[in-house]
C-alpha cells in the first residue's frame, strides 16, 4: 500500500515578530496568497517562517565545510513545522544595479552569449585572416589561420567587458570621467578656512586647510581674491609632507610631524582609489562630469573583439538588439554554421533562448542586453529578478514571494500570474504576499491574517478559497475583491489647473524624446504607464534635477531644455529603508528621542546625579548597557552553525545601563518608553506640545501600531515612506512639490485609504504632490493623471493621455486607461 503524500505544510506555535503563537495549515502544491494590513504578520509568516525554516533545513543538509562558507540564518521562533520543502525567496525591492551591471550580466544570458561567441564566432587570426567557425576552439587546439600561422581561439572570458575584454580605455564602463574644477570650488567667494574646497571635506582630508597655510597660502581670503600661485597649489599643489598644529575642540593643540599635502583633484582621485564601497563611490561622482568613452563608443568592449562575427553580427550589435529580436536572430546561428558545428550549436543556442523566455514571458521584450542595470526602473528590475527565479524550472520546491506586483502595470499583472500558475503547474508550491486584488483573486487559498496591525495583528483571520472569503462578513479584503468597498476616499478637484501650473521639456533622454509635460499646482497628479514606458525617467531623471538646479541657480541638465515652475522646494519621498542599523528607531529618527532625554535629564534624580541628556541616550558611554553597547542584542559565534542572536543578558533587550533605568518619568524608565506603541504613548505625551504632534503625526499616517523603540531597518516601504513624512506634518508647505515614487508599495488598499488622507493634508497645507505609481487606487483619486506609453522601452516614452482619471478611462489610445475603467467600473464610480 502506497504511503500517502502530505498535502500541507503545518506551522505550530509561530511567534516570529508580533506572530502571536498561531497554527496554520498552508496547503501544497497550490498557489496560496497571504493578505492584511501593513505591519499585521504576513511577511513574519512568509519570510520569518516559511522561508526561514525552509531555507536553514536544506543548509543543514549539507556539509559543514560549505556551511561555513554560506551565510546562514537562525531557527525561526516556531514549536514546529511540518512537510516543509526547500524554500527560495523572492524580496520585496531588488537592490538597485552597480554602474557595471547590464540586463545581460544580471539575466545571466550574457554569460551564454559570451561563451556563444567563443565557441560559434568567425574569429580573426594575429595575422588579420578571417577563419570559418571551428570545433578547435571548443578542443583547445590552434586553428589554422590559412597563412601558414595559426592561432589559439578566445575563451568565453576574452568577451567579458568586466574583465579581460574590457575596453582599454574606460575599463569596461562605457564611459569615461573627468573631474570638473568647479565642482572641487563651488563657491569661490568662501574662505579656504570655511570650506571653498569641497574635495577637502571628504572623510580624512579635513585638515588639508592647515597643511595649505603651512605651505603659506592664505587661507581666510575668499577664493576668488587668491593670488595665481596659490589657487595653483591648492588645485594642483605636489604631494610633501609638512609639519601642522591641528587645535582641538577642548583648546589643546595636536602636533604632527608629516602632515601630507594633497591638492584638490588628488584629493578626489586618491579617495576614489582607496574605496570599493558603492555608496563612497556615488559621494565622489559629484565632482566629475561623464562622457562617452571615445573608443569603445559606450559598448564597454574592447575594439578587437568586434572582430569575432556570429551569423554576421558582433557582440555589440547583438547585445543591442530588443530581447524580441534576439529570439529570431539566434534561429539563424545554426543553419549559418558548417554542418559538424550544428549539435554544439544549437546546444548553445537552446541555453540561450531559455535564458530570454522567462523576460519575454513577464514583458521585458522591449530591453536589450546592453541596457544599463542603474537605468531600470522598478518593475523591471522586479521582472529580471523573477525572471532569474523562473530559470530554475524546479520541482518540488516552495516559492515565497514577497509582493511580486511592486512596480508592474496592471497589463504586467496578467503576465505575472500566468508566471506563477506556471510554477505551481510544474509541481511546486508558492505562497505569495501581496495587496494586489487581481493577484489575490487569482490564488487558490487566500489567508487573511489581522485584524490590525503590530500588537493588534499576528492572527488568522480567515483561510479559503477566494470565493469563501468573499463571503465573510468581517473580512478586510472582501469589500475590495468584490467591489463593495467606496474606492474614492476623497474628492478630486475637476478644475485640475485651477491653482496654476508649471512645465518643462525634454529634449533626449533614453526613450524620451522631444516631451513636454506640464503638472497642475496644488493638486495630487498621479504619472503611470506601462513599466520601462519612461516615467522615471520624465519625473526623476528631468523634473526633479531641473528643478533643483533652478532653485539653486544652477544650469539645467543638459537633457531639459525649458522649465517653468514657480516652486522654491523638492522634496523626494521614496521607500527606500530609514537608517543603517539597529540603533535607528522611530524615537530616534523623528526627535522624539531627543526630547524625551532632556525631558528626563530635568527630573530631581538625574539632577541630583548630575546628568545630563547625554546620559540616557543607548549610544553614549554613559547610557548605554556596557554589554551590548546598547543595541539590546548579542551576535554568539558558534562557528560553522548560524550566529545565534540573542536578548543581550543584562539589560534584556533594553538597550540601557541598570543606573539609568533607575530614573523615573511618570513612574516609567526611557525604556519602558520605548517599548510603547505611539497610540499608548499619545494620551501620555499630551502635556507636552512637541512631543505630543510627533505621535499624533505617526498616528495620523496609520502608524500607530510601531513601537517607538522599533527598529527603522526592519520597517517595510511603506512604512518607511510614511515615517519620512512626519517632519513634514503641521507646517506650510506653499511652493513646495512632493515626489513620491510608488508610496503604495506595501499597503493594504485599507492603508491606501490612510495615505490618501495623508496626501489631502499637505494639499491643504499648500503642497503640490506628483506620484509614480500604478496602483488603480491612487490613480483613481487623482485630480490630474499623466499616462506614459503606450509600452515599454522604445515603444514607449510618449505621453499617450492626460486629464482626470475618468478622462484617462474614457481614453482608447491608453492602456492603462482599460485597466482604470474596469476598476471605476467594479466600484461603480
């Protein structure tokens, strides 16, 4: 008798994050999506278990040796789970590519390509012979150049424009730099003293004046007025070392010996060879100016390989087809090689065209592999990432998706979950976290975890199929899967231009070309369209650079010819995470920290001690817990298995020393502060005016359920986007424009509803707002839409429609306007 095989995943006892000890069933083999309000459990239940324990038990299958050499992660806090298959992920934001990366080297088919070119190409002898494709390269045996010399073909690595085939000139980058003198002085009516060389204030360089006025350049006369002499040694000065007295802070003087000189450009260009870090590396291109690479052209290859052909192209030409001509051209490569070639050929050319087929599949047809990685927008590289998934066409594995929809149109949509049934009909399991409906309604089990959010969510609400759920009476989803919901949780002004307006023109600038767009003022505008059809190009790219060089009385970027805007303010407002590191909370990041200190540090007992605000700060010396240096947390090192993150042992997770938990404020410690959610700190800050608009402004945001000790990191994009407003909250924001991209990422349509609110309020505050986004929600609560298409890459970059949303729906040239109907249509607006 056969064994019979399990049908679901059991999950007991989680209580991952705010997860509050839950049993589940999750079933196998089916396509399961998992809905609820931001900050309510799903990613804990996804990511925290699922995938966590998935993931750590297919390491823990293999050897120690390798174990030690993959970064591992820890148990997940779980009684047990059970039928649980190897895990892979998919994360909410891809991380955005480095200036070598291309859609080829991060799709992985330029890997393909290359060794195509090696093993397929029509190569060019030393001698300058041209030579039929050869099985020669591919047995390492030289090849006869006709001559009588012969010659060694290329290996896949000669190809590689990041390694040896790159071009000798720009090393691969397709450009090449050059330090512009004006950035190095951007005002020469300052002093050297007070920082008229900018390079000199880079980490380590900021006692390069002194060293300067040791040489004897006078260094408290404004720039300009230097003599020829010694604006020459400062810009270009030779490298000696000299003897300097740097004064301190506390008026003691510092002596060194050999203090050595480096002018303004080697300050730059020496940074720049001493750093690999991406982050520095952007900081130190401020000072240059980019232009194509005069002997490469841009294509990053060295010139000679341009020599190897396949089927009559180079690897340049190839890589600059559209992903939908690189199909049809790679059908010829085989009927073009000599016939004892063809089984090696079309081997090759099979891996290369199963490379293409997931980007084809998910509507990438439009890129080419020579696009740069930096230039896509976030729907794209949300498909390249999927798209790298898909490859592995596995069986038997679980797929966690943690909002796959984040920056795709509504057309990609389709795709996607065409995709993803894909997956399932190959005999694996997916669980998917989304706030898309046309996601959601495609699965078959939904869970519905709630019913709010942090301390009040981390439940099952409701698991079933999508119809049961429609059904229930206290589902939050419910009303939006099938229409009951009210979609408009405002009123968008018709008379879009009734405040004014401002415009501005593109010239050129990747698929843009020749655009004007204009946006009214003091009114929501919403710019969507298809992904890759040119939206943050228009907004990001052109918009917001023009406008701070207007507003800083700079020249315009080269690309943006006109701008006519009466606003004296940008303010960008991505998702990307608040802070660095565990240190960064929410009572740090909005001030409220900060207050709090001084509000304690004027208690009788801290005055009675002597201390200051200083001390009950967790990253003082004096504060903070002398075990985990005020982290609240210890890493334990327990070699070849995953570091063990634990509770610091003595002050539990408190992050303070136990002296200065000893000091009471309305008989509560700092900590016992911080582990308050805003809505139970609101009732006791309301005596105190600062404190109290900070946490009604968290509130107001829907933010209440945060801790305001919590970790800014591990908040979602969403949150994070809302966190950046509160410091924004309360004050006039007349002249000011808000750019946001995609703020609906992460949030429940419940939670869209509280932006909204949100946008309103800095609307009445005098704010002008523009949003990316392509969530029919937003879009439907416009006042102005601006619709870039019709498609992607070169089959976009126009402006197909523009007006209110019903205008857009009504529009037939838009595609996003089909999509936009049939929602205006289903809510009955």
């Amino acid at each position: 008798m056969q064994n019979k095989q399990p049908e679901q995943i059991e999950v007991r006892g989680a209580r991952v994050n705010n997860l509050r000890n839950i049993d589940v069933d999750i079933p196998l083999h089916q396509f399961v999506a998992i809905t609820g309000l931001s900050g309510s459990g799903k990613s804990s239940l996804a990511l925290g278990v699922l995938y966590a324990e998935g993931a750590r038990r297919y390491l823990d299958a293999l050897s120690t040796y390798t174990r030690r050499r993959i970064s591992q992660m820890g148990k997940a806090d779980v009684r047990v789970v059970r039928h649980l298959p190897a895990a892979l992920a998919l994360r909410q934001r891809p991380n955005v590519p480095s200036q070598r990366s291309t859609v080829g080297t991060m799709t992985e088919s330029f890997n393909v390509l290359r060794l195509l070119f090696s093993r397929l190409g029509s190569h060019v002898s030393p001698s300058g012979q041209r030579v039929a494709p050869t099985l020669h390269v591919a047995e390492e045996l030289p090849i006869d150049a006709g001559d009588g010399t012969s010659f060694f073909g290329p290996g896949a690595e000669r190809f590689a424009f990041n390694s040896a085939g790159a071009c000798p000139t720009c090393q691969g980058s397709g450009q090449i730099r050059q330090i512009v003198s004006e950035r190095l002085i951007p005002d020469d009516n300052l002093t050297i003293r007070d920082g008229a060389v900018a390079s000199w204030r880079l980490p380590g360089r900021n006692f390069m004046p002194l060293v300067a006025q040791a040489i004897g350049v006078d260094i408290d006369t404004p720039f300009k007025q230097l003599s020829a002499a010694d604006r020459d040694i400062v810009l270009h000065g030779e490298k000696k070392k000299y003897a300097i007295n740097i004064p301190t802070a506390t008026g003691k003087i510092f002596h060194m010996d050999n203090a050595q000189f480096e002018n303004a450009f080697a300050a730059v260009t020496d940074s720049l060879a001493t750093t690999k870090n991406e982050r520095a590396i952007q900081r130190l291109n401020r000072f240059y100016s980019f232009t194509t690479c005069p002997t490469c052209h841009g294509n990053r290859f060295d010139p000679k390989l341009l020599q190897t052909l396949v089927a009559g192209k180079n690897i340049t030409e190839v890589s600059d087809l559209p992903l939908k001509d690189l199909s049809a051209f790679a059908q010829t490569i085989v009927p073009w090689l000599p016939v004892e070639m063809h089984k090696i050929g079309q081997t090759l050319v099979n891996e290369f065209t199963n490379s293409l087929t997931p980007l084809l599949e998910l509507g990438l047809d439009y890129l080419t592999l020579s696009r740069a990685g930096m230039t896509l927008s976030t729907g794209e590289l949300q498909r390249i990432q999927l798209s790298r998934t898909l490859r592995t066409a596995t069986t038997g594995v679980l797929y966690v998706l943690d909002e796959p929809s984040i920056g795709l149109h509504p057309a990609n949509v389709t795709g996607l979950i065409k995709i993803m049934r894909a997956l399932v009909d190959q005999g694996n399991s997916l669980v998917v976290v989304d706030h898309n409906t046309r996601v959601i309604a495609a699965a078959d089990t939904v869970i519905e975890i709630g019913p709010g959010a942090g301390r009040k969510g981390g439940q099952i609400l409701h698991q079933g199929s999508v119809t049961q759920i429609k059904q229930q009476a206290d589902s939050l989803i419910a009303p939006y899967l099938t229409g009951q919901a009210d979609l408009l949780a405002r009123q968008p002004q018709p008379d879009f231009f009734g405040a004014g307006k401002f415009s501005f023109h593109v010239k050129q600038r990747y698929n843009l070309h020749d655009v004007t767009a204009q946006f009214p003022l003091n009114r929501l505008s919403v710019v969507t369209g298809f992904s890759g059809a040119g939206k943050t190009t228009l907004i990001l790219d052109s918009l917001v650079p023009a406008l701070q060089a207007q507003i800083k009385g700079t020249p315009l970027p080269q690309h943006v010819d006109q701008l006519q805007a009466d606003l004296q303010r940008v303010a960008m407002i991505d998702s990307t995470p608040v802070g660095k590191n565990t240190r960064s909370t929410v009572a740090t990041y909005t001030g409220i920290l900060d207050r709090l200190r001084k509000l304690f540090a004027q208690t009788p007992a801290a005055k009675a001690h002597h201390w200051g605000a200083a001390h009950f700060s967790y990253n003082t010396t004096q504060g903070a817990c002398p075990t985990c240096k005020g982290t609240g947390h210890i890493s334990l090192d327990v070699q070849y298995l995953p570091d063990i993150d634990q509770a610091c042992p003595t002050c539990h997770g408190q992050r303070y020393n136990p002296e200065t938990l000893q000091i009471k404020w309305h008989d509560l410690s700092i900590a016992d502060i911080l582990a308050l959610s805003v809505d139970q700190a609101v009732p006791l800050f309301a005596k105190y005016k600062s404190l109290h608009h900070l946490v009604l402004a968290l509130q107001s945001m829907g933010l209440g359920y945060l801790k305001l000790g919590e970790a800014t990191p591990q908040l979602s994009g969403g949150e994070a986007q809302r966190l950046k407003l509160v410091a924004e909250m309360g004050q006039t924001q007349a002249g000011t424009l808000f750019i946001f991209d995609e703020p609906s990422v992460g949030l429940h349509p419940l939670d869209t509803r509280t932006l909204i609110h949100v946008f309103d309020q800095l609307l009445d505050q005098g704010a002008t707002i523009i949003t990316i986004e392509h969530d029919l929600d937003i879009v439907a609560n416009a006042d102005y839409v601006v619709d870039v298409g019709p498609r992607g890459g070169n089959a976009g970059g126009k402006i197909v429609a523009s007006g209110t949303p019903q205008q857009i729906a009504a529009n037939t040239n838009s595609i996003t306007g089909k999509y936009l109907a049939q929602q205006l249509q289903l809510f009955h607006v």
